[in-house]
C-alpha cells in the first residue's frame, strides 16, 4: 500500500534473520514495537488494507507489493488419475463445476460439483517419485494434501515440476484395509516413520491417518493417537508428535460465546520409526489464584455458563502471565493395546487437562531448540459473543516454553489477544527465526459482521503486543468468482458448498525429508536456500498459490 500524503505516513523496517517487515504507520505514532536497523537487507514487506466483504462483488488477492503469487494448482486441474468421483484436483464429480444459467439448488438437486477443499499443505523435495504414467520424469518438488469436504477423503500430490497433464496424481482415497478415508484437515512428514501423516478434525470420527509418499499403504493409527477433532500436527526433533485439536464448545445460554472445548496433545512414540505404539499425553496448565490445574467445566445448575468466563480462562487472556504446564499422560499402548481408538477429548477432560478456545494449529520457534511452541486459538468467530473482550472470544496467540520437547513441564503465556480485525487464526508457519505468519478463517458470519474477509497477518515475536503493536497484513484475501456465486446461494435448501473463500495451508520450508528439515530445525530464509511459501484459497475455485519475492 503507497503511503498518501494526507495521512503523512512513512514506513518502518524491521530486518532479522534476512526478512525485515514494512507497517504503514501515521507519523508521530508508535511504530507498533519495531526499530529500524537493516535497510536495504532481506525482504521488506509493505502492509496492505483488508478486503470489503460486499455482496455481489468479486475482489482480487492483495498481496505486499514486494511479493508475488502464482496458481500451483486449482480446482479445476484435471487428476492424472481419476476416479469417477474425484476427477478434479477440487472437485468432485457429482455435479459441474459452475451451475447452468438459471438453475438453483432444490432438495435432491445440486446445481454444482462439491467442492473437496485441499487444506493444509506439506512441501517435500524427493527423488523418485512415480505416478500414473510410467514413463514421466515427475520432477523433484511436491506439495502433498489432505482434502477437507465431502462424503469421504482423499489424498493428492502436486507435482510443482510436472506439465498440467500430469500436475496433480491422486494417491489415496482408502485405507489399505478398504475403508474409505475421512475428511482430513492437517497434514505433516514424519522423516523416523517416513509416512505423511493427515489428521481429522471430526470429533468421535476424527483422529491421525499414515500413508506412504504413494499412497499405496494408508491406514488408521488412531488407536494409538486416539480419536478428536485434530486439526494441527507437528514433529518435535525427540519424534513426538505435537496434535492441536479444534473442538467446538457448547454455547453458553445468551451469550453467543462457546466453552473451551479443545486441548493441545503430545504423542511419544515407543519407537520413533513405528508410530502405532506409543504414549498420548494433554497439556495441563495451573491457575495463578488456586495453583489447580485449570480443568473443563460442563454448563450446569451449579455452572449456568461453565468456565467460558472463569477468572481463569480471563487470566489466560491477560498480558504478562505466566502459567506452569505439566503433561499427562491419558493413553499408553504399553497397558491399553491400540484398537479402535479412543476418545481423548474425553479422556482429557477426565485427566483434568486444560481445555482452550478451538486452538487449531502450532508450530516450534526455529532457533529455540523446540523449546518454544507457538499455537492460535480461533477463539468464538462471533462478533457478539460477549467473551470477546477479555475471555478469549477474538482468539490469541500463546507459547509454550519447556526445557526441551521432552520435558514434562513449562509454562504457557499470552503472545498475542485478537480483535476484530485480527481473529479467528488458523494456520501457521514461521518465516525466519521471529517472524511468524497466522492466517484467519474467520467464516461467513463473521466476514458479513466485521464486512471483512479474511487475511494474513506477520508476527513479529520481538514486538510489545501488550502496549499497540499489530501484526502487518500481507495478504488481504479477496473473493474469487465461484466464492462469491457460493456465497449468494449459501443457505439455500440443497446448496451444499461453502461461500466465502478461506485462508488455510500457509507453509513455508525448503523441502527437506530428513529429521534435519523437521520445522523449527533449520532457520528458514524466505524466497532463498530452497525455501518456499504456500497457501491455499480454499472454496471457490480452491486454488494452490506460491508466494515468491517479486
């Protein structure tokens, strides 16, 4: 965005670890925490103004002018390898893919394809990689998803170096036993089991699934890891594996704000190379005033609104606390053989585990040794809750800092409290060593309350959030065609696809396979050293973007 002279700004440079942030700020305000040292080095990002929501009315992507994005793939990508009911990359094949002039949606009729929303994505650079036809040269560098929406799930891979005949293969659609996938939301590499890991956000249904690079071998390990709402997963460089789950509370009569319903897991494996053995644990946090752990409370007689507005869950949201942590242990194969799965939402809740605001995604802080990670609550997507001012109703950012990813105990502290502007965060990646990018899916309701669609805020970690610093948006999402014709036919009886366009998928890393490129390991250095940038516009015309310097 160019500074105009009426407002008299200037811009401010923030340069650490080869990137630096650029925030429009009016002169004689505080420039949001940030020092100026470093002009001219790294990358300078500009803030850019947030997209209207306005009915009707398609808008483009904003980006930073210094960066630059280009479509890896969308929706309409035929698959290399269909199958009659996913022959695109993000669309079924139960309908077209726009509706024909004039029809509506009815009971029993859909006017078009189901949109299958490739979620977040994981970028690997492999050497021999094989697909549907074998005589192809695939290339090296793949973004590997899980697809969100649908009757069943699927697994697919970008081949970033392939023509568009062959720029997307679909790899799983079951598991090896013949069951079909569910619908799955995060996604990560494990280099000690070498699998892709995908998780499920769907409470009782949901949990992790493993497959190989190509798909030939996919199964359920839910067993072990148990069964919630997981959305984020992360390797820490002990193997653990680190589950941030995203579980809907109840709503609290009158109030539009929702229970804390979500807890943050750790899985220790037996044998980091065999993930369906192992130990889950749920992080535990202590109340300041009580020195008890801060537990789930249900909405009862004796609680008419649970703990939505304990001075615990107030104390949580409050800058300048620190909270001790301890992990325990809800689940071990060792004395509960895996089966089925298990139900850890209620198995935390039992431990008296600390339930959180839909916290839907963390990540290590590179150059901490994995002893700082970093996790977004969405918080209540209502800009009528009344939780929003003080209890966590806008979202937050939080850390989690422990001697090393192995220990038992740490504490917890506040980062950052949303507003109105900046809520509803979902995922996450960290551009270098203080910078860290959290994206928003705020939703529909939200977009048309605030008349603001969704965007993608930089974090720099250094900054004072607790005294007027903001992050920089660099991107203000906009709404594609298909979006805003889904959002005009959204809560139509028969009309089954979501409206606005989302932010999801944010992931930067420069590919590497090994426990070395393991996120947090190495300090990225962004757009240089194989580093790579992606997010995905999801609904729509669910499109894969790489963002590169310009």
């Amino acid at each position: 965005m160019r500074p105009s002279r009426r407002t008299k700004a200037r811009t401010v440079l923030v340069a650490a670890g080869g990137l630096a942030l650029a925030a429009t700020v009016v002169a004689g305000a505080p420039a949001q925490g940030m020092g100026r040292h470093g002009a001219g080095r790294g990358l300078a990002l500009t803030g850019v103004p947030a997209n209207a929501k306005v009915a009707g009315l398609t808008v483009a992507n904003a980006l930073s002018p210094e960066l630059a994005g280009w479509v890896a793939a969308q929706g309409s990508n035929r698959l290399e390898n269909p199958v009659a009911d996913i022959p695109f990359f993000g669309y079924r094949g139960d309908g077209p893919l726009l509706p024909a002039p004039g029809d509506l949606p009815a009971a029993g009729h859909l006017v078009e394809a189901s949109k299958t929303e490739p979620d977040k994505n994981t970028y690997l650079v492999l050497h021999g990689q094989r697909g549907a036809d074998p005589h192809y040269d695939y290339g090296t560098h793949f973004v590997f998803q899980g697809h969100e929406a649908g009757a069943t799930g699927f697994i697919t891979r970008v081949n970033l170096d392939a023509d568009t005949a062959h720029r997307v293969t679909l790899l799983a659609t079951a598991t090896t036993d013949g069951k079909p996938l569910p619908n799955f939301d995060g996604s990560t590499w494990d280099p000690w089991a070498r699998r892709l890991l995908f998780t499920a956000e769907l409470g009782a249904g949901g949990g992790v699934w493993q497959s190989t690079l190509d798909g030939s071998r996919t199964e359920d390990i839910s067993g072990a890891l148990g069964r919630g709402g997981y959305e984020g997963i992360q390797n820490d460089s002990a193997g653990n594996l680190w589950v941030v789950e995203d579980s809907g509370g109840a709503t609290v009569p009158g109030t539009n704000a929702k229970l804390p319903n979500s807890f943050v897991y750790r899985y220790v494996p037996g044998d980091r190379g065999d993930l369906t053995q192992g130990k889950l644990q749920v992080l535990q946090v202590f109340s300041r005033r009580t020195g008890a752990p801060i537990a789930f409370q249900a909405i009862d007689a004796a609680h008419p609104q649970g703990n939505a507005f304990s001075d615990d869950t107030k104390d949580l949201h409050t800058y300048g606390l620190s909270f001790g942590t301890k992990w325990v242990t809800i689940h071990d194969t060792a004395t509960d053989p895996a089966s089925a799965g298990f139900d850890a939402n209620a198995l935390a809740k039992a431990a008296g585990a600390t339930p959180f605001k839909r916290p839907e995604n963390g990540q290590f802080r590179p150059g901490s040794g994995f002893r700082e990670f970093y996790f977004d609550e969405t918080g209540d997507t209502n800009a009528t809750s009344t939780a929003n001012d003080g209890y966590g109703g806008w979202g937050a950012v939080l850390k989690l800092s422990q001697a090393d990813p192995k220990a038992d105990t740490g504490t917890l502290s506040l980062v950052y409290n949303g507003d109105k502007e900046h809520t509803g965060l979902d995922n996450v990646t960290f551009l270098d060593n203080d910078h860290v990018a959290f994206v928003e899916d705020a939703g529909d309701s939200l977009h048309t309350q605030r008349g603001l669609l969704d965007s993608a805020y930089l974090f720099d970690l250094r900054a004072d959030y607790a005294h007027g610093a903001q992050p920089v948006r660099f991107l203000a999402e906009g709404r594609d065609p298909s979006a805003t014709l889904d959002s005009a036919l959204s809560g139509r009886t028969g009309f089954q696809n979501d409206g606005d366009n989302e932010i999801t998928g944010i992931h930067a890393s420069n590919g590497d396979p090994s426990p070395q490129g393991v996120l947090g390991a190495q300090r990225p250095t962004p757009f240089g050293g194989g580093w790579r940038l992606f997010w995905t516009q999801q609904h729509g015309d669910n499109v894969l973007w790489e963002i590169t310097r310009r």
